[in-house]
C-alpha cells in the first residue's frame, strides 16, 4: 500500500524554495557544450535562425523538462527504473549506454575539450597546443577525481559562486552584442541544409546537448531534492518540479536563443567553424571582450567545467557501483575520469563526429521512454505498452544511426545501401524522424492490447 497518502508539507513552497530547485536543475543541465552547440546552429541557419531555434528548443528545453517530469511521475530512481517495464536485461542495457555517453565516451570527456578549446587554446602557440592540452586535461581529469572522491560541500559552494559570476560575464557580453551587433542575422546566408528543414535540423542539433539523457540519469536528484521540502506525493511532487523546471529552462531557453542570434550575426566577420562552435565561441568573446574577456573567461569555464564533470563523474560511478558492484564506487570513478581524459585528447572535432550516431540511436528511445513515463498514471507500466512501442523504434532508431556515421564508415556500399533503403520506404527519414510514426504504430498495438487485457481481467472478475 503506498503509504504517501498526502504530503509532509501541505503548504505552497516560497519563491525561494522555487530558486532554489531551479536553480539546481541549470546547474546539472548547462554545461560547456551547451554554449557551443547554439552558436554553431546559428552561423547554419543564418537567416532561418527563428524555426531552427524553435527546433533545438524543443528538444534541447522542453524534452530535457519532460525527462525529469518522468522521473517524478514513474517514481524511477533514475536511468534503470525509467527502462525496468521492459526487464532488467534491458534496462541494465539501456542504462549502460546512457551512462557510457554521459560519461567517458562523450560527454565527460567534452567538458575537459570544450573547456581548453574556448578557454585556454587561444592563449597557446599552434606548436605547443597537443602537449598543452594532455597536461591541462590531466590536471583537469585529476581535480574531477579528487573532488569527487571526497564528497564535500566545496563543489556546492564552488557551483554557488562561480555560475552567477559566469553568467554574469555571458550577459555582459550578450549585452555588448546587442548594442553593437555583428551583422544582421536575418540577411546572413543559409546552408543548404537549413533552406528548407531548418525546424527538423534544429531539433536534431538539440541532441548534442544531451540534456534529455542527463534529465534521466540526474532527475532523481531533482525528485529527492523537492521531497526534502515535503512536497512527497507523485502529483504535487511533479508539480513543484514542473514549476522550478520551467525557471531553469526558461533561463537555458533565453540563453540559447540569444546565441544562435549571435551566431548567426557572427556570418558577417567569421567563417562557420569546423569544430561545431567552439572556435566560434572563441571570436565572439574576443571580439566583444579581447583578452582580458578570454582571461576570465578561461578561469570561470575551467571552474564550472570541473563541477559540471563532477557532477557526470560521480552519476556514473554511483550507477556502476549498485549494479555492478564487484568494483567500488572508487574505482568505477578512476576508470571513468582515466578513460574521459584519454578520449579528451583526442579533440573536440572526433568526439563531436563519433557522438552524433549514438545520439541519433539512443535519442528516440530516451523519447519513448520519457513519453511512457508521463503516462504511467493511465498505462501503469503495463509491459505490452512499453514493448511494442520499444520494439517498433528499434529498427528506424538503428539505421538513424547508419545515416549519421562519419564518412569513413557511411561511405562503405553495403551502408550506403541500408541508409538508401530506409530512406526510400521509411516517411521523414530524410530529415532522422523516421522513428516517430512507427514507435506511434507500435504505442497503439499495445495500448488495444492493454485495454484488451484490461476488459477480459474485468470480465473474469465478474
């Protein structure tokens, strides 16, 4: 019997509860690729800006939003217990992979890259930037290790102190754009992509954020934080969280507009980067704040790069530890920071290119398991619902995939061809949307097999 028949705390939460809440939400949420990812799409979209913004906030805000609201809703305590309907061999499967792009393959790893190619590269000769960068990314990964290790409030405090000062910094330098713009975003050219799609291609640059997936491995964090406030019941508990959500995400949603308008205006001086944003990143503040914007801009980023690394780190090792628990909450936590500073060093450019395929196979899934962890109040985790509808996404979600492999593999005949199959019989897989209406056809054979069920149980107790 569930023994949450009201909450501990039955009156309204201060607006200072909600601050706080929020608060934390940005902070899991904004990390270093979040600054870059914007600014890119904008120099991509020029002038289509507006709808290529509207996609990437849809999957770059609102999923991330919805991913922690499911959380609450379901009552999972993170990546296992969102997929565990569909068995434990798959959801131990599926939180393998989450963590594994979270952690060292990608995401980790990124904030180390991000972090010396906005930050610090611009202060290193060209000949010197390889061995400058294997001893800041080892000095970085080895303070992310240490701070993680001994849990300790100075990441909290760190956190509390160093984002309102990096926000501040990004503000001044939004609001020197503003007063002295670039160019005209709107009369910027498009890329050939962005003419015609540039909705579908916003929403699919969104993935990199990987928000979606961290709201899914971080939401519990958020859930317990709002039960702490007696706020313990699954409808008032989603409640408080939806309200907090939307002021963090209002404030990531400002953010990003802002910096895909400015990318898009920086088409007027600079070319469209090769490194998805980064180098761009690089000129706009230098050429709104020069060197002494870059030298504080170094130090700020560095700083709430590690925190952000802690927080990917330490998710990681917890995770690993209770399901694989023949190795320490320790020991998976130097494996992930050893691995993460190796493929650091491999360049911000190849974890980019290697990310975009895994993100495109595992995105639909996070949206259906998101999607049915909303709903579980009138599905109730019934497994034909969740099995049809996983089953019915696999195949499209894979050849998505295919479609976004680097040259050296997408250019092999026997890939080309799978890719001009699901394009030719598959609606939208031009455009990696190819999964929806299957996994939509797949919801709906098992929603008439679950009410089917649902009537013959109804009947037999008659």
């Amino acid at each position: 019997m569930d023994n949450e028949i009201k909450d501990i705390n039955t009156k309204p939460l201060s607006i200072k509860q909600y601050l706080i809440i929020g608060s934390m939400l940005f902070a899991l949420f904004f990390g270093a690729g979040n600054l870059i990812f914007p600014i890119h799409l904008g120099q991509l979209s020029g002038a289509n800006w507006v709808p290529a913004t509207l996609g990437f906030l849809a999957s770059g805000v609102l999923l991330p939003l919805l991913s922690v609201l499911a959380i609450s809703i379901s009552r999972a305590k993170g990546v296992y217990d969102i997929a565990r309907p569909l068995g434990p061999v798959f959801a131990i499967i599926f939180l393998v992979l989450v963590h594994s792009t979270l952690g060292p393959l990608f995401a980790t790893p990124r904030t180390a890259s991000v972090n010396f190619t906005v930050g610090i590269q611009p202060f290193i000769p060209a000949p010197y930037v390889k061995i400058a960068m294997l001893i800041f990314t080892a000095l970085f990964f080895i303070a992310t290790f240490y701070l993680s290790y001994r849990t300790s409030s100075i990441i909290d405090n760190l956190g509390k102190i160093l984002n309102p000062l990096f926000l501040a910094l990004l503000f001044l330098s939004f609001l020197l754009a503003f007063m002295h713009p670039m160019g005209n975003a709107s009369l910027q050219p498009v890329t050939e992509a962005y003419k015609h799609q540039s909705f579908f291609n916003g929403f699919l640059q969104g993935y990199n954020t990987m928000d979606a997936l961290a709201g899914l491995a971080f939401g519990v964090t958020v859930v317990a934080a709002v039960k702490q406030l007696g706020k313990t019941t699954p409808k008032s508990n989603a409640k408080v969280t939806a309200r907090a959500g939307l002021i963090a995400e209002a404030l990531v949603g400002i953010i990003y507009i802002i910096l895909i308008w400015i990318g898009a205006t920086t088409l007027n001086l600079f070319k469209i980067s090769n490194d998805d944003g980064g180098t761009t990143f690089n000129q706009f503040m230098g050429h709104y704040l020069g060197m002494t914007g870059h030298a504080l801009l170094a130090t700020l980023m560095t700083l709430t790069c590690v925190t952000t690394a802690v927080g990917l780190v330490a998710a990681f090792a917890q995770d690993f530890h209770d399901h694989f628990p023949r190795l320490s909450y320790h020991q998976w936590l130097a494996i992930n920071c050893f691995l993460s500073f190796i493929i650091a060093n491999e360049g911000l450019t190849l974890i980019i290119t290697w990310s975009i395929p895994v993100l495109m196979f595992l995105y639909p899934f996070a949206m259906v398991l998101i999607i049915l962890g909303l709903c579980t109040p009138l599905i109730h985790k019934d497994k034909n619902v969740y099995l049809f509808t996983i089953i019915f996404t696999l195949v499209p979600a894979f050849f998505d995939m295919l479609a976004a492999l680097p040259p050296v593999l997408a250019n092999l005949s026997f890939i080309k061809a799978l890719v001009h199959f699901e394009q030719s019989i598959l609606p939208f897989a031009s455009i990696g949307m190819d999964w929806v209406i299957p996994a939509l056809v797949g919801l709906l054979i098992g929603l008439i097999i679950y009410k089917t069920k649902g009537h013959q149980l109804a009947r037999g107790q008659e």
